[in-house]
C-alpha cells in the first residue's frame, strides 16, 4: 500500500515538473519571438543610419570638416584628462 502511495506522489510530482517546463518553454519561445522582432527592429535602424552615413561620406568636403572637428574634440578630451589626473597625482 505504501509503495503505492509512493508511486502516486512520485507521478504527481514529474506530472508537475512537466507541467512547470512546457510553461517554461512557452515563455522562453515567446521571449525569444520578441527578442527576435527588436533585434530586427535595431538592425534596420542601424542599416538606415549607415544608409545615411554613406550619403554624408560622399560629401568628401564636408566629410574633412567633420573628421577635422573630431580630432580637434579628441584632443582637447585627451588635454583635459592629462590635466585632470596631472592634478590629482600632484595633489597626492
């Protein structure tokens, strides 16, 4: 009697188990379908974005100005973090 009390509790319990992973699995799929939708989603913004970089990059004068305002701006950034951490060793 016992081992068949046993059996029961045993079958119920992978029963519940099953139960607990196939409702797993659907919300993995459903996760994954909406993953899937903003991945896409972020690909064809950054294919119109590059779509929009080639276009700016056929303006080669303009292209000049703007990778010249960059390395100014890269600069004046790598100034300003010499000055900050030549200051703070000093003032150790």
């Amino acid at each position: 009697m016992e081992n068949k009390e046993e059996q029961g509790k045993a079958e119920k319990a992978f029963k519940n188990f099953g139960k607990r992973l196939d409702d797993f699995v659907v919300e993995v799929n459903e996760a994954s379908e909406h993953l899937q939708k903003e991945l896409k989603s972020r690909f064809e913004e950054l294919k119109e974005s590059a779509e929009e970089l080639k276009k700016q990059a056929k303006d080669k004068e303009r292209w000049k100005e703007v990778e010249a305002n960059l390395k100014k701006a890269g600069e004046q950034l790598n100034n300003a973090f010499k000055a900050a951490f030549t200051k703070k060793k000093e003032s150790q």
